[in-house]
C-alpha cells in the first residue's frame, strides 16, 4: 500500500510539473495570430464610421444613432466578455463620431483599421486562457462630402502612431475563435507610469513625451 501511495505522489508530482512547463510554452504560430486578430477586431470594434447613407449631413437622427449602437454592441458581444465587454461598451463612441466634423472642419471618419504593432505571450492558465502583452494602433481615414460629385472627396489617413500603449490582455477560445476578457495598462519592469511601443524603432519608453 505504501508502494501505491508513493507511485500515485510521484505521479501526481510529474502531472504538476508539466501542467507548469505548459503554462509557460507559447502556442503555436496559428493559435498566436488568432489572438493578435482577435485583439485588433476588438479595438477596431470599439469605434464607429460615419454611416455611407448619411454622408453630407453633419448630425444623425437618434433613429440613426441607436442602430450604430446596437450594431457596436452585437459586434463586441462576439469579441469581448467580462470586464473588456463592460469597459468597451462605456464608451461614447456615437457621441465621439459626432463631435468629429466640428473638430475636423467638416470632414468625417468613413474607414478605420486596426493593427497590432507589439505581441508578446506571457503565460497561459491551466483552464486554457491566454495571458499576452500587445500594443495596436488604430489608423483613421477621414474625408469630406462633395455636393457636386455626390461622394467624399480629399480622403486622409491618419499617420501611424509613434508611441502605442502596451495592455495586458487575458483571452479565452470560444471554438475557433478567441476573446478578449480583460485588458489592464502594462507598467514597465520597475512598474509606476505605462508602458510604450515605438513601432518605428521598436523601443520602450513609460514616458513617451521624455
């Protein structure tokens, strides 16, 4: 019996060590491109465009402001859960894509993307979550309603950032698909003030106006 006892300790022992070893080895190239898509759809999402039937107007109706905000909502319900989900949905995205052509002299977001520039796999949890340090950058393109030509017209698009935020990002897999659960500022090693990315010359900085 005491044979059995150690046999099951040792075996119990080993069960622990590689479940350890396996939190820390990175997933593979395909599981870890999934979660950088899943992180830019999720930032990408939090925003909205100015819709292509309401171009030359300079407000929304509050019929039209609602579907953008339902629409949002559906979008990041398949994207985010948890604290993430709460934290997006707080955002006055309607009301942000409002104030833009008084702050832009006229002219109106009608593209977006988004991209991760900073993706580093920390640890996985023993129930099979990903913990990841990422930075993205959402790129604008804005433009101008022409009466006479009846489109946008003298489209731009934002310069990429010099400095991107880094997060810590905890997802989950939902089948094939990965969301994102919760997203926290990264401090630096010593900690204190956040951390960022230069994507230009992939340096580190908690200070970026320094």
């Amino acid at each position: 019996m005491r044979g059995q006892w150690r046999f099951a300790v040792m075996v119990l022992g080993a069960l622990l060590v590689v479940a350890a070893i396996w939190t820390w080895l990175p997933p593979d190239d395909a599981t870890q491109a999934a979660a950088r898509s899943a992180i830019a759809r999720f930032e990408r999402a939090k925003g909205v465009l100015w819709p292509e039937d309401r171009y030359g107007q300079t407000t929304l109706p509050s019929g039209v402001r609602q579907e953008l905000q339902e629409r949002r909502y559906r979008e990041l319900m398949t994207l985010a859960e948890g604290a993430a989900l709460e934290d997006a949905l707080e955002i006055e995205a309607v009301e942000a894509l409002l104030r833009t052509p008084t702050l832009n002299g006229g002219r109106i977001t009608v593209a977006s993307r988004a991209k991760v520039v900073y993706f580093d796999f920390r640890r996985r949890t023993l129930s099979g979550e990903l913990k990841v340090r990422a930075a993205y950058d959402v790129v604008k393109t804005t433009g101008r309603w022409h009466p006479r030509a009846g489109g946008i017209v003298d489209t731009v698009e934002d310069e990429p950032s010099d400095w991107c935020q880094i997060f810590e990002y905890t997802l989950t897999q939902h089948g094939d698909a990965w969301r994102i659960m919760a997203k926290e500022e990264a401090s630096g090693p010593n900690g204190g003030p956040p951390y960022f990315y230069s994507p230009a010359t992939s340096a580190f900085t908690q200070d970026p106006g320094a």
